[in-house]
C-alpha cells in the first residue's frame, strides 16, 4: 500500500514508522522540515509541499491527517 501522511508530530511519525515497518510506502509532509528529514533518514519519502505529496502518490490517493485538536 502506499499512503500519504500530512503531520508529523509524536503521534504521526510513530504511525509512518510502524506503516514502514509492515512494507508500506509512506510519502509524508510537515510544516517542520525537519521533522520531514528525520522520517526521509527512516525510508519515508518526504515532501516539502501538500502539492509535492500529492504529486509522489498514485492515484487513488489516500492520505492521512495528524494534527492537532488546537486545545490544551
């Protein structure tokens, strides 16, 4: 399978890694680049743009959204 993964914060990356790990092509993005580096350095594709992870998936597309719920 190969999935999109837009942020990239604990609870992301750990889904990317573990995806990854089952043989999963992950093309991934984050406002952080460097938490796009840091999961490049795993396997996973990066992506500097929502655009540019659009562009590395096949269609059809799926992409998964981690963000956060924006309360403390």
């Amino acid at each position: 399978m190969e999935i999109g993964m837009i942020g990239l914060g604990r609870m992301g990356a750990n889904m990317t890694e573990r995806l990854q790990q089952a043989g999963h092509r992950v093309v991934v993005h984050d406002i952080n680049s460097a938490a796009v580096e840091r999961m490049a350095v795993l396997g996973a594709a990066g992506a500097t743009s929502i655009e540019g992870l659009v562009r590395q998936l096949r269609p059809p597309r799926a992409i998964w959204l981690m963000v956060p719920t924006g309360t403390k």
